[in-house]
C-alpha cells in the first residue's frame, strides 16, 4: 500500500477531486493501492500503523504563511524518521526544503519564497491574485533538465517535459540532498536525499496530460525504486 498526504484544505480527497485522481494515478503506476491521508493527521503513529510501501505528498494552493506551522510538525516528522521511499511534488517538495534547512520546530511560521518578480513589460503569465500577482509564475508545460543521472529519470530524455504550477521554489539545497534536475527558471526542480530513497519535485509529474507523458514515466520509476528498496530490505 502506498499513503498519498494531501495538502488540501478540502475533502475532495473523498469524491472524484484532484486528490482522488493522484491517488488513481499513483495506483495505476505501482499497482498498490493507494490511502489518502490529510497532511493534519500524518504522523510516524500513522505510518507505524498502515505500513506503507512508499508515501508520496501533494502540492497545495494558497501559502504558507495562511497555515499554523504546527499542522507541518507531523509530516516533518515522517520526512526525517520514516524508512520508506518518499517523494514530494511541489508545495511538499518546498515544505522538504524548509523542514531539511531549518528546525520548523523553532519558526514561528513559515512564509512562502517567492521565485522572482516581474518587469513591468515581461511577457510571463500573471496570476490575478492581489499577493502573487507580481510574481513570476510557472505554469504549464515546461522543459526540466536533468542535471544527474538517477533511477527517477530511467528512460526518460535529458530534457524533460513536465507540469508546472508553481510561484515558490526551494532557495537553498538542503545539506545532505543532491541536485537532480533544474530550469530555466527554478534552479531546484528535483533533488533527491543523498543515503536515503526521498525524494523533491518542484515539478508536477502526477499531472501529465496528453501528448506530455514524462510525468507518468517518472512514476512508474519511482514505483521501480520502491520494488527495489523492499528488495533489499526482504533479503
């Protein structure tokens, strides 16, 4: 069984929402089946008690800031002490960033790192939203360059195409993580732990859409580590 964390603020994870096509998703690349876990309640006791394969965690609208940095405290907890694989799309894979470069324990709250902002006259999609709408906003499909090789990328060309919905990106690379893959416009778009299966994607790849297909390959990898790191571990 895999667990997916969410990050909505909504249930939607019960009907057919976005949620519930990851969660279809992630199943149609594993073969597993997949539990939708809301981030509020995702602690080591849950992870201790399902005994999951792997956990994959969500993306998410709105900020950081809008958020009480104590929902945070369980998934930083699994991030740093679950013996899984794990991979993170885009909010989460910021949320990794914050919780590998701080102690969240300590912050009092954490605020969205916004990527640039425009120039006045830059032809860049601009979001009709008061607080982001200065910003540089990375949405659609986009190039990737994998800048190291790794299983995550087996099969796939060097430059990627993958979906994007992102004004926030990690800053800085967190000690004791690799860089995979960057943009032209987000340094950080992949990374990976360097002794252990978790992984960051700024990126969307449970987002693919016809004729843009990266995105499904690189869950059928990661479902490929997953077999493998329990392999191992059998053995």
């Amino acid at each position: 069984m895999y667990v997916f964390v969410t990050f909505t603020e909504t249930d939607d994870y019960y009907r057919a929402g976005p949620s519930g096509q990851v969660k279809a998703r992630l199943e149609e690349a594993s073969g597993e089946r997949c539990l939708v876990v809301p981030y509020r309640e995702m602690t080591m006791k849950v992870v201790e008690e399902v005994k999951p394969r792997a956990i994959a965690m969500s993306g998410f609208g709105g900020h950081f800031q809008d958020r009480k940095i104590e929902w945070f405290f369980g998934a930083d907890e699994v991030l740093h002490q679950a013996d899984l694989p794990i991979i993170c799309f885009c909010g989460s894979h910021q949320l990794m960033g914050f919780c590998f470069n701080h102690d969240i324990h300590r912050l009092k709250v954490l605020r969205d790192e916004p990527m640039r902002k425009l120039k006045p006259f830059e032809h860049w999609p601009r979001r009709a939203s008061c607080d982001i709408s200065d910003y540089f906003l990375a949405e659609g499909f986009l190039p990737v360059r994998q800048v190291r090789p790794d299983p995550l990328f087996a099969g796939l060309p060097k430059t990627m195409i993958m979906r994007c919905s992102h004004y926030c990106e990690v800053k800085k690379l967190p000690k004791g993580f690799v860089l995979l893959a960057t943009g032209p416009h987000c340094r950080i778009e992949a990374m990976r732990h360097k002794t252990r299966p978790l992984y960051g994607t700024q990126f969307h790849p449970e987002a693919y859409a016809e004729p843009f297909f990266h995105g499904r390959r690189l869950l059928a990898n990661f479902a490929e580590i997953v077999r493998g790191f329990w392999e191992t571990k059998e053995t």
